[in-house]
C-alpha cells in the first residue's frame, strides 16, 4: 500500500522537468553552433579566396584592395597560411604569446588541423598549391562548451532542490508521525488510569481465587498498553540510554511474541556469549523494534516455522540477527521497505519499519537493514556499538 504516491508523482515531474530542460538546451546550442560553425567556413573560404588573389599576377588595385581588406578584418578565426611542404607563410588570430614563447606552436597547431582536415586547398594559376588552415574560432568554442555549463549549474541547481523538496517533505512527515504518537500516547492516559483504579475497587469486593487470577492477567494487558503509550510517548524527543544486557531484551520481546503467535512458531534466542552482551539501550523503544521485526516475521509465515534472534558481538559491535523460515521479500520491495508508507499487507500503515529504522539509527547511533532474503526466510540485521 503506497499512502505517499503524490511525492513520487513530484518527483517524477521535476526530474521530467530537468531532462526538457537539458534536452532544449543541447538542442539549441547545437542549433546555434552549427550556424555559426557554417559562417566560419563560408568567411574561411572567402579569405582563402583571398590569399589567392594576391598570389595572382592579374589581380587590379581594386581587387587587391579587397582581398587585403578580407584578411585585415578577420578579428576571430584563427587562419594559417601554408605551402605544400607545411611551410608557414603566415598566419594571423593565434595566441600572441604562444607564439612568442614557443616556435614550434604554430607548427603543431598546423599539423592538429590537418589531422583533422580542417584546410582550404588554394590552387595557384602556376600549379603551385597552398592551403588555408582554419580554427575554430574562441566564440565557437565558447558556444560548444556552453551546453555543458548550463547542464552542471542545472544539474547543481536540481540536486540542491530535490535534497531540499526531500528534507522538507521528511521534516514535514517527521511532524506528523511525532504529533499522532504524542497524541496517542496522550489520550490513551486517562483510560488507562481509569482502568487501573477500576480494578483495584474490584479486587477488594472481589476476593475468590479465580477472579484474582482474572485481575493479574488485566493488569498484565493495562501494563502492557503503559508500556505501549510510553513507546508512543518517547517519538520525536531524545531518549535516555543506559547500559542493558542485550540478552535480557531480547528474551524479554520474545516471551512476548512466544504467547501471541502460534503453537507451530518456534521463537528462540542464540548468543555466542555467555556472560551477556552490553549496549546503550532504552529498553521500551528498542524492544519496540524487536517486536516489530518479529512480528514481520510471523505475518510472512503460514502458522508454522521458526524465529531465530542471533546476538553475537565482534570487533566493538553488537550484531542482532532476526531470522526467519518464512517467504521472503522481493527485490523490489527490499529496497523500499524502510520507507512510510509502503507496506505489502492488506492492513496497516506501513510505519513500523520507518520507526524501528528511526529508533535504531537516530537514537541508538546504530543500522538496522535487510541483511539477505530468498523464498527460505529473510534476515534483518541490527548493528550497535558495544558498551564493554
């Protein structure tokens, strides 16, 4: 069950959004370059023109005029007029001081555009032939690199707004999940008050054997639903952690479960220690998680199988595995299990995940995740720090 498609919907539009942007924008400066790229050939070709006419012993004034007019004015395009022997005859829009510095710098950007056939051939009335080798010109160059500026600020721009979108949507989720269990845990302390002073006025005008037995096991159920609201309480402020025997919680979540799930289930602990492992727990939230994860498992088996809770420490770290034989978790929803929301039942919030992952992370400083699942069962893996 998916309760937050809207975001997702969000998200897919700005991220649609982002790629019409990045695809007018290579669109158009690809548009625009060729444009220019096809006038620079066109005034290359004219200038080369001009190189040929004056070589030419026909040339009058007036067209001499013009071709050195055609060479004076070109203020952008890089040209190097050359012989066939690759002899530089001169050449004009180069870096100056490149030039100046190194002499062979003209030659090696003659031979790059000629790798590239990037030459005029100018074919002189006596046979001889030159050539006018083009650059692109810094404008060209410019144009081409701009693309690729616009797409980084874009893609800065878009990855600062999604982490902000995501951060607020969070805070804003974090806001309502805190206010519901608060308020919860509000409204149920006065029934649940009541209901403890109820049963005391009836164990004193109720006093057979049978009926004090009845008394315990309600008191039992109203201790446990304190126990429920306290959790409930305790979301969205700093809880306090002390040092607990890992083990003594772990048993303590599953003498719980063991009475609540069925005769065919076998939930049981292992622990490779034997003098009991320590942590910095809040003993109420972190039980919270283990029934949880529990409680996950029983759903994804048929009334029958087995639970295992694994706790073993190892290099300054506390490991907490809980195992189950039941059907497994698809890929897919692996990876979005964690996440409000989501859940494959046909009941529920999909919430308990997001807390459990909320409780271990963000108040015990630890990681709970999938640690592996196929069609035998699935692991979840709980890591803390040790308090030893």
């Amino acid at each position: 069950m998916f309760l937050l498609q809207p975001r997702n919907r969000s998200k897919i539009l700005l991220f649609l959004f982002a790629l019409s942007i990045i695809f007018f924008t290579l669109w158009y400066t690809h548009r625009l370059a060729t444009s220019i790229a096809s006038e620079e050939i066109k005034k290359a070709a004219a200038i080369a023109e001009a190189y040929k006419v004056l070589n030419s012993n026909d040339a009058d004034e007036i067209e001499l005029s013009k071709a050195l007019d055609k060479i004076k004015f070109n203020e952008n395009i890089p040209v190097i007029w050359a012989n066939d022997k690759d002899e530089i005859l001169a050449a004009k829009n180069f870096d100056s001081i490149h030039v100046a510095r190194n002499p062979a710098y003209l030659q090696k950007e003659l031979q790059q555009l000629k790798k590239i056939r990037q030459f005029i051939d100018i074919q002189l009335p006596d046979n001889q032939d030159q050539y006018l080798y083009y650059k692109d010109s810094d404008l060209l160059v410019s144009i081409r690199k701009y693309p690729f500026y616009v797409l980084a600020l874009v893609g800065l721009f878009f990855i600062i707004s999604f982490a902000a979108f995501t951060s607020a949507r969070r805070a804003e989720q974090n806001q309502v999940w805190v206010g519901l269990a608060k308020e919860t845990a509000h409204q149920l302390g006065t029934p649940l008050s009541s209901l403890s002073a109820w049963i005391e006025i009836l164990r004193e005008k109720l006093n057979a054997e049978e009926d004090a037995l009845m008394f315990d096991e309600m008191q039992k159920d109203i201790d446990r639903l304190v126990l429920i609201a306290e959790r409930f309480s305790k979301i969205g402020s700093v809880p306090e952690l002390q040092r607990h025997r890992v083990t003594d919680i772990i048993q303590n979540g599953i003498d719980y479960m063991s009475k609540r799930a069925s005769k065919k289930i076998n939930i049981y602990m292992l622990t490779d220690s034997d003098t009991g492992i320590i942590a910095m727990l809040n003993p109420p939230l972190f039980e919270w998680v283990l029934e949880n994860l529990m409680k996950n498992a029983l759903d994804a088996m048929d009334d029958t199988g087995e639970i295992h809770v694994h706790a073993f420490e190892k290099d300054g770290m506390v490991t907490i595995d809980v195992s189950d034989s039941g059907k497994g978790i698809s890929k897919a929803n692996v990876e979005q299990i964690f996440e409000p929301g989501f859940s494959t039942k046909k009941r529920g919030w999909g919430l308990g995940l997001t807390l459990a992952r909320r409780i271990i992370e963000e108040y015990h400083h630890g990681k709970i995740f999938v640690k592996e699942s196929s069609v035998k069962g699935t692991v979840f893996r709980i890591l803390l720090k040790s308090a030893d």
